[in-house]
C-alpha cells in the first residue's frame, strides 16, 4: 500500500552573501550578512561590516542579495 503524499518544509538559511559598495571610495565586494569579524574595505580600509553576534552591522550601502 503507498504511503500518503506528505510534504516537507525545509528551512532556507537566513544568512546571505551581499555585495556592499564602500560610502567613500565606491569600491564594491562581496561579504558575509553574518560574519563574524571585521570586514573592510579592500582599497581604502574603511570599516563596512561589524559583527554583534548575530547578523552584521553593514556600514556600506548594499548593492544586491547573492544567491
């Protein structure tokens, strides 16, 4: 005898890739929405992710959401 159709909800993860453009040099790269250690620029060394234990503080303006 077949079992009934039962359908499972798998959980999709909060977390993201962004890419984020830095507010005084313009330059633009990809971090992670929870990480959890200072991210900075990689031209001007500006600050542009700050961890809090959960989800970062971004400091830059986000560009779009990577899959």
């Amino acid at each position: 005898m077949p079992r009934p159709y039962t359908k499972t909800l798998i959980p999709r993860p909060r977390s993201r890739f962004l890419k984020v453009r830095c507010p005084d040099c313009g330059n633009e790269q990809i971090i992670f929405s929870h990480s959890s250690i200072v991210v900075r620029c990689l031209v001007c060394g500006r600050n542009m992710a700050i961890p809090t234990g959960g989800r970062s503080e971004i400091l830059g303006h986000i560009v779009r959401e990577l899959e």
